[in-house]
C-alpha cells in the first residue's frame, strides 16, 4: 500500500479523497502519521491523547459528506501544510475545553471574580499588555480569533498574533519561575 502512495501524487489523492474515495486519505494518512502524532503531541504533550486526537480527526474526515469535503479541500495546493493545521486546530481545541473543564472545576469554591483577579494578576506577572490580556481573557472563555477581532474591529491575524505573543510570555514566565 505505501509504493501505491509514491506512485500517486498527493493533489491526485486529496482529489480522490474528495470524490468520495476513502483509500486515499488512507494513505495520506499513512504517510504523514508521523507528522500528525507529532503536531499533536507538541500541543498535548500526552502520546496517547495526540493518537487518540489524530484518530478522531481521521475519523471525522472519513465520514464527511463529499459536498463538505470539496468545500473544505478544494484548491489546497500544500497537503503536509494543509493537514498540519487541521491536526494543530483540533488539537487546540481539545486544549481549550480541557482548561475551561478543570477551571471550572478546580476553582468551584471560590468566586468567579476572584479566579479573574487571580489570573489577571499571573498573567501581569507575565508581562502581558492590557490588549493580550483582553485577547486572551477572551479566547479562553471559547471565543474564536475572528469573534475577538470583530468585538474589537482589529484584523484577526492581529488577534492571532496577540495571542501567540501572549501565550509565549506566559510560556517564558513559568519556565523561568520552574
């Protein structure tokens, strides 16, 4: 199955895929299970969350109905790039309803204004500016960048780089307190 892969190229395959061919996201799969382990891995830092992770989304992609397939994989000119942020989204996802699930449970005694507080203040510790604290404060009670970025009528790839610049100085501020 893997010398059938090499023989047909990869926009060959995504266009199999989405006429309905099943087989070749099969051997897509094949061939960058590496690469999705590992994206899911570095977001999850758990081997058998980011297989799990990887298979649910396969999973998902099997079942998708051929209308949303060629809605969602036309004109994709680079498959490993193309696949690497499907496994980095979904893996971002889990990440995010993981921390609201553990908040909410970790902090139930104590009142919502007081966890605020208390992250405010982490987060501050951190460097953080007034604008990634907003951005984060809202990504992390589930909003999208594209919801944060038409609350504030700022572009979203702004967003998105608030928030990447915030998520690193929170990064760099525990390694540095560990």
């Amino acid at each position: 199955m893997k010398n059938k892969s090499l023989v047909i190229p990869e926009n060959e395959l995504i266009e199999m895929y989405i006429q309905g061919n099943n087989e070749s996201l099969s051997l897509l799969y094949t061939k960058y299970w590496t690469l999705f382990k590992a994206v899911s891995g570095k977001y999850l830092c758990n081997e058998h969350d980011a297989e799990d992770l990887v298979h649910s989304v396969i999973e998902k992609l099997l079942l998708m109905p051929i209308d949303k397939r060629n809605k969602n994989f036309s004109g994709v000119k680079s498959v490993s790039s193309f696949f690497y942020t499907i496994i980095k989204n979904a893996s971002l996802d889990q990440l995010r309803k993981k921390k609201i699930n553990c908040v909410s449970i970790e902090f139930i005694d104590i009142s919502e204004d007081d966890v605020l507080e208390n992250k405010k203040l982490k987060y501050k510790k951190a460097g953080l500016s007034s604008s990634e604290l907003f951005c984060l404060e809202e990504y992390l009670s589930g909003k999208k960048p594209q919801q944060i970025s038409q609350e504030t009528s700022r572009s979203v790839s702004t967003i998105k780089n608030t928030l990447h610049n915030a998520k690193q100085k929170i990064l760099i501020y525990y390694k540095k307190k560990n």
